[in-house]
C-alpha cells in the first residue's frame, strides 16, 4: 500500500497547491463560518464536537449547521425538520435536529452552494453563525475560523496516508486551522504531557490547543418504550451493537461497569438490514441472565429509528448512550470565550448586536 499512499499524496499535495496558489479559488462569505473537521479517517468526534459549539452558540446567535449528509439517498440542499429521516439528511445531521430543534440543520454535496442557499431563503435575515460539519479538506469554503479534532490515542505526526495509514493529508496541513482540539484524552491528562504534545505537533504562534475527553451519559431508550431511562450496574448483561467507526471506547467503558459486554461490530454508518436485526434479536435471546440489555451508539440509534422492520427491535430492549465531551485542564472557558467572541466580532450588523 506504501506506493498508493505515496500517489495519493502527490494528488493531495498538488490538489493543496492549486488552492495555496489561487489557480482553485476558496470563498469568503460575510457571515461567520466556523469549519469543524479532522485529518484522520473518522472517529475524532467531531458530532460531538459540533453540538457543543451549538450549545454555547444558539442562546445568543440564530445557528445553523451545514453538512453533506453522508450516505442519505436524496440529493441537492435540503433542510431538516422534526420528520427528517436517516434517508433525507443522514444520520448524524438528525442527530443534531433532534437535540436542537429550534436551529437550522442543512446538508448539501457542495459547502458553497449550501451556504449560498441558507443565506439566499429566508434564512438570509436570520443567521448570525454557520458551522460546517466535516470541512477541512473542503477548501472551496474558507472559513473565517478552523477547528481542527486530533485523536489522542491516533497522533497524526506517527500515522500515514491513505491507504497504508488513516491520514487524508500530510499532518503539516494542519497549519490551516486555527484552533486544534485533541479529542479523547484521558481525563487524568498531566500537564507534562500536555507539553510534550505541544511541542510534538509543533504548533504555530498563531493556533489554539485545547483537550477534551469523553462523557458518557445514561442510556437513553432508543424508541421510548418501556422505560426512558435505564441504569446500567454491574450485574447487566449487555450486547453492545455498533456501526461507527471507533467503538473501542464505549465497549471499554461498559466493561469498567461489568465485564458480561458482548459486541456485534458493524461498519461505520452501517445500513442495517433485515438480516442484521435477526442476527441483533439472536444474539439477545441467546444471552443468560434477567438483566439483560442491548446498548448502541446514538448515531446508530437514529438509523434504527427510520428501518422499515423496526418492529422487532421496538420488542426489545434496546437503548443508547448520549455521548458529550468535557474539556481538561480549565479549557472550556478560554475556548468558549474565544468562539463568542469570534462570532460576535465577525457577525453581520454586529454593532447592533453590541
């Protein structure tokens, strides 16, 4: 793979050049645009991520967040609302209008065309913010801020371009974001070691670093039956069903409350099908023990939500766990303050807003 890697390279570097160079044009828009994305192929959090900046934002700004809508079967912009399936916006897009409905959730193939919509509907005298969902190789957009999500457990500066390693581009590149987020790292983070990654990834003056970690909340029933909430002890038996493409850590983190996990793995935004269902259904009644439970993922849970054969899952147990992250080391905030005032400074008619 190390001579496809070395030719994918050649196409990124040259693909980098054409936008350094102008010769591919990035736009500006004169609204502020924060673009969320990573390097690494998948699973540095960045739905997480990208609910929190929603969370600190929506109370004071009117938000919108834009996204390609990975795997939906429609096309062109659409806008999310309540009745917004999996198949319409993709599974994470619904994840984010289900937790915030009073915001505007868009995807769109083209960042440039879907801003341009949202600033061209009836959207246009309302936004003040548009957060950009997965963008930093997207660079037809230049966002007025880039964050930048780094896994802690997967350090870019020992990883590889695709296909050999999991890089989509050289870890140089991440000189184009303002701000780097080291996502998943350990609660007990040390300040030495938070040093030593500093001078690793060798930041620029002109960047922000921050470290967040995980923050698994209780779990929460898929479809509302039986019982809302579920607490998990350490007498659960569980069967942990996942489509994403980390799970390691949720999997470690039910075995910290006990250690009967059994895990079905399926690929990352996984269509499930009839057949995985019969398998999900087997599996469970195959398990010993009264306190017996399936767990999934929340965005696993909104493809669940939307299959036409729900019926047998709705007949079981089955329940997944919010995910939220926790800045370390005092982070939060210095962040949220430079995230507001970014926005507030760069927002249209902001002497009105001030």
């Amino acid at each position: 793979m190390l001579p496809l890697s070395a030719l994918y390279g050649i196409v990124v570097s040259v693909r980098n050049k054409m936008f350094d160079y102008n010769i591919l044009k990035s736009l500006e828009f004169n609204i502020p645009v924060i673009s969320v994305g990573n390097i690494t192929v998948g699973g540095t959090g960045k739905t997480p991520h990208i609910e929190y900046l929603v969370s600190i934002l929506k109370n004071q700004f009117n938000v919108a967040t834009l996204s390609r809508g990975y795997k939906r079967k429609s096309k062109g912009y659409l806008v999310a609302d309540q009745t917004s399936t999996v198949y319409d916006i993709g599974d994470e897009p619904k994840q984010i209008k289900q937790k915030f409905n009073d915001i505007t959730v868009a995807v769109c193939g083209s960042r440039v065309n879907g801003i341009n919509k949202l600033l061209s509907g009836e959207a246009d005298k309302k936004l003040n913010i548009i957060l950009l969902d997965d963008a930093f190789q997207h660079r037809y957009v230049r966002p007025g801020l880039s964050i930048l999500l780094i896994d802690y457990n997967r350090p870019i500066t020992k990883d590889f371009l695709l296909p050999y390693g999991n890089l989509r581009e050289r870890a140089h590149h991440m000189k184009r974001a303002n701000i780097i987020i080291v996502s998943k790292t350990p609660k007990d983070l040390k300040p030495i070691d938070r040093r030593i990654m500093e001078k690793e990834l060798e930041i620029f003056p002109y960047q922000t670093m921050y470290f967040t970690s995980l923050k698994y909340g209780n779990p929460v029933s898929v479809f509302g039956q039986i019982k809302k909430n579920y607490l998990l002890d350490e007498e659960s038996e569980i069967l942990l069903v996942t489509g994403i493409s980390t799970p390691r850590p949720l999997f470690e983190y039910l075995q910290k409350i006990t250690l009967k996990v059994e895990h079905l793995v399926f690929s990352d935004h996984h269509n499930f099908t009839e057949k995985d269902i019969e398998l999900i259904k087997s599996e469970f009644h195959n398990m010993e023990g009264g306190n017996k439970v399936i767990i999934t993922t929340e965005k696993d849970a909104m493809r669940f939500q939307d299959l036409e054969f729900r019926e047998v899952l709705e007949q079981l147990p089955i329940f997944f766990i919010p995910l939220e992250i926790d800045f370390i080391l005092k982070d939060k905030e210095k962040f949220d303050k430079q995230i507001i005032n970014y926005v507030t400074t760069n927002k249209r008619n902001s002497k009105l807003h001030s």
